[in-house]
C-alpha cells in the first residue's frame, strides 16, 4: 500500500542583516499604555525585558527592503534547496500581515498580494500558479502548510511554495517597550506531494481560534506618546493576557495534534514553537508534556532562536527549521524519521499544531 504524503522537500530563510542590539534601547523614553512615562532607568527596563523574553536582539530589514522582498529571497532558496523548477509550483501561498511598508511611510501596501508580487519577482510565467496571501497572525506559515496539505491531499495541488514573511520594524511605536520583542525576516519551504509505503511529512494537525474578548488582545492603537498623532497606529498587545491565553490553550491544541496522528508523546523528538517570548515557550512545552506525565529536558527538545532574532511573527518557525536543517543551531540536529511537533499562537486569537515526520 502507498500512501500520498505531504512532504517538505526543500527550505530557505532570510535573516536580515542589520542587527538591534538590546542597548540601542537604554536611552529610550517610553511610555505605558496610560500615556505615562515610565521613569524606571533604561538599562533597567531593558534588563528585566531579556529576563522576561529571553531576548539579547532582534533582525531589522534594510531601509530598501519589504516585506515582498525578503519572502522573496527565502523562496529562491527553498526553490534551490528542493532542486524543482518554479514553474511547476502549483501554489504560492504567504503568510504575512501588514503588506509591504516602505520605510519612511505608515500605510500597508497589499495590492497586488504579496504573494502575486513574489511570483512577479520569480519571473514564474505559468497561469496556473496561483498566488494568496494569509493574514492569520503569528501562525499563519502553519496555516498555509495545513492548507498545502489539504490542498494535495484532494489532488488539487502537487506542489506548494509556502512562505512567512514580516516587517514588523515598520509597524512598531518606539515609545512601546514592545517595540523590543518585534523583528523581521522569513522563511519559505517548497512541500510536495509524494507516495511512498510509509506514512511520513504531515501525518496530522489542529487549529483552535477564540475571538469573542480574546479578539483584540493584539491589535493596531496610537502611540504611547501622549501627544501622538491619533491617525498613525502601531502594532499593541496586551502582553499578559496572551501569555495567559497561550499557556492555557496551546498544549491541548498540541495535545489534539499528537492523538490525531497516534504517535506517543515521548517519540517527539523536536517541539517547535512560534518564537514568541523564551518564559512562554518553555511553559507550554511543559504543560504539554505534563499531559501526559512526562518531563523531558526543555533545552534538548525546544530549539530557540528568539534570543538573537526576536520574534518575527509568521517567520520565526520556517526561519528555525531552516536554521537547524543547515546546522546553524548549535547541537539541535534533525534527522530523517524524527518525529516534529509544530505549534503556534498569536492575533485573532488563533493557534495551530502540526505533527510532522521528517
């Protein structure tokens, strides 16, 4: 018997390369959501920031990029990895959120999508590729894979470019402190459906969304700056209650994922996360393996790169596989036949979970 699976068959990312390091914001003035100042030292608050998010510094684009083209750039080199001809790709799917920002400006960009402007940019000719965009908060690269999946599954695509990419340095308020957490870059994978006589690639996922009050616990507001134009908004989020929201929500999500798929807990052998926040993560990789009465080591099984890249929303998890694939991660290694857990949270509120064979 054969089974057709959704197979990842190449990868790529983009880090941009002007690196934000933590000081840059020492002698920053920032203000709470009240419009107050907050008068605690800088060097303070930028200390007990790293101690809350784990983060060191953060990827910014370049003042001549968007978010186009570095979605751009991670999709050529998927392309490449995958060795397949671009013009076989039946869907280009991005994952993304505020279009493309020119640096300078404050208003989103998304006509064309960004996904027509990728295909544009790949000089792909065929008719019948068709280009979309996901505007699905922080999880919506995983999204688009279980759409891939679906999509070949029903023998309506073969083959799917898969892309997340953001330019969150655009959209920031420099008098928020989250200003600190937000980053860019992106990550494409090519993913394939292939037969084989074992199952492997995407073997089963679950998605959860609560958008009655926890709708607007991420959001676009003024500024901090008391005397801010109203008519720019940022990007805002009440930091707490996401927290509390995905430590509560996401290992059962996770949890729906595995028992789909039938493959035991302790047979995971990677768990990868949106880089959302390093207290965060480790808390819902605990939760979830609690489920199940196990207690393995957090550093062995969660990679993180939030430290040095900050959280890039529908980035950071291609932008992980990718790194660890290429060996760019320290000891984290993947090999084929290992058993990967993806999950994701973020706006709307959304969370998926993938499981996924290598």
């Amino acid at each position: 018997m054969k089974y057709l699976n959704t197979v990842i068959t190449g990868t790529g990312s983009y880090i941009p390369p002007t690196r934000i390091d933590n000081n840059k914001f020492t002698q920053q003035v920032f203000f709470d959501k009240d419009h107050l100042m907050i008068d605690s030292p800088g060097d303070e608050v930028v200390r007990k920031f790293r101690d809350i998010t784990g983060i060191a510094e953060r990827r910014w684009v370049t003042e001549d990029q968007t978010t186009s083209d570095i979605a751009t750039i991670s999709a050529k080199r998927a392309i490449e990895a995958a060795g397949t001809d671009p013009e076989t790709i039946d869907q280009i799917i991005v994952a993304q959120n505020f279009g493309d920002i020119i640096k300078g400006t404050n208003q989103t960009d998304m006509l064309p999508s960004i996904a027509s402007r990728v295909k544009h940019n790949l000089k792909i000719k065929n008719p019948a590729c068709i280009p979309y965009d996901i505007i699905f908060g922080c999880p919506g690269w995983l999204q688009g894979i279980i759409q891939a999946d679906c999509f070949i599954r029903t023998g309506t695509a073969r083959k799917c470019l898969v892309i997340g990419a953001e330019t969150l340095s655009r959209v920031v308020d420099k008098y928020d402190r989250d200003t600190m957490i937000f980053s860019d870059g992106a990550g494409a994978v090519i993913v394939e459906g292939v037969e084989s006589e074992e199952k492997r690639g995407v073997l089963s996922h679950a998605y959860v969304n609560h958008s009655s009050e926890e709708a607007y616990y991420l959001y676009f507001g003024k500024s901090n700056h008391p005397e801010s134009d109203p008519g720019i908004r940022y990007i805002k989020m009440d930091g707490r209650k996401v927290y509390e929201y995905a430590i509560s929500q996401v290992p059962p999500a996770m949890k729906a994922a595995l028992d789909k798929s039938e493959v035991k807990a302790e047979d995971v052998k990677k768990v990868l996360l949106h880089q959302a926040n390093e207290k965060m993560d480790a808390a819902i990789v605990k939760r979830f393996y609690r489920l199940f009465g196990l207690r393995p080591s957090i550093d062995d099984i969660m990679p993180m790169n939030i430290g040095e890249l900050g959280n890039s929303s529908v980035a950071t998890i291609p932008t992980l596989y990718d790194m660890i694939l290429r060996h760019q991660l320290g000891d984290h290694r993947i090999d084929k036949g290992d058993i990967l857990l993806f999950a994701s949270v973020g706006a709307g509120m959304n969370i998926n979970a993938i499981i996924y064979k290598q």
